[in-house]
C-alpha cells in the first residue's frame, strides 16, 4: 500500500534549542515525517533539556520552500525546510513532551528500543514505519496535549 502525502510534520529537540550553528545559518530545518523518528532525536536531546517533538500540520508549511532532503534524508525521513530552526514554532501548532510522545507510540503499539547509544545507527537499525492511520492516531492524541510554541 501506498503512502500518502505527508499531514503533519515532527521534529524532536530541546525546548528553546535555537537549532545548531550550521543550521542557523544556512537556513535549513528538517523535520520529519515519521513521529517515532522525531521521538528518536528527541531522547539523544533530553541531555541538553526539555527534549519535545514540535507537531505541525504540513498544510502550514505550504508556503515554506521545500530545500530537497537532507543527506540522511532516507534514514531519518525528513524533508529540509528553507526556515531557521528558530523560526519552527510559527508553523508549528505546539509540542509535546519526550515522555508524552513515548507514552503515545505505546498505546499506537510502536516501541523505541530501550537502549539508545547512536543516533545513526539506532535510526538505521529501526524498522518502525507507522502506517499513515497510526500517524493519524499519533497527531489525535497529541492534540489535546499541545503547549504553546
């Protein structure tokens, strides 16, 4: 069965991270559109804060140019958005904290291994490819739990 276009995007990171130095100015964001990979970059953030997921509706995004993906792009599934990490939050809806989302792809059957060492090689390794009604369920269940941007 085919996937259908991307609804919603994610983006696990620390609340307030303005996005490395790189990013910050070339301007590129990427942003996923599998939220247990955005949950992923959210754990290998919780070190350096309040690791969240941003959840954003992609008709939002309509308007933001569409950089090509990034060079993990098939690992990571994301796309690269022409915008500043920092300006994010405008098109997002709100977030949601690590332990919400994890608490989420629970109850959808979807588990992030318990041991993560490496990013690289723990987003090679998983297989996790929730069907776009679990993403559907992902976004529905966050929603009543957003905070601000």
């Amino acid at each position: 069965m085919e996937k259908k276009k991307p609804e919603y995007y994610f983006r696990g990171t620390t609340l307030g991270f303005p996005g490395n130095p790189v990013n910050q100015q070339m301007p590129v964001t990427s942003i996923s559109y599998n939220p247990a990979k955005a949950v992923v970059f959210a754990w290998f953030c919780r070190h350096k804060g309040s690791a969240i997921i941003y959840i954003g509706l992609a008709k939002d995004f309509a308007t933001v140019p569409v950089q090509g993906k990034n060079t993990k792009a098939k690992v990571e599934e994301e796309l690269g958005f022409a915008i500043k990490p920092f300006e994010l939050t405008k098109f997002c809806e709100g977030y949601i904290t690590l332990e919400e989302a994890l608490a989420i792809l629970r109850k959808l059957n979807i588990f992030i291994p318990s041991v993560l060492i490496d990013i690289d090689d723990c987003l090679k390794q998983m297989t996790i490819q929730p069907t776009d009604e679990q993403i559907e369920n992902f976004y529905k269940l966050a929603q009543p739990l957003l905070k601000n941007t």
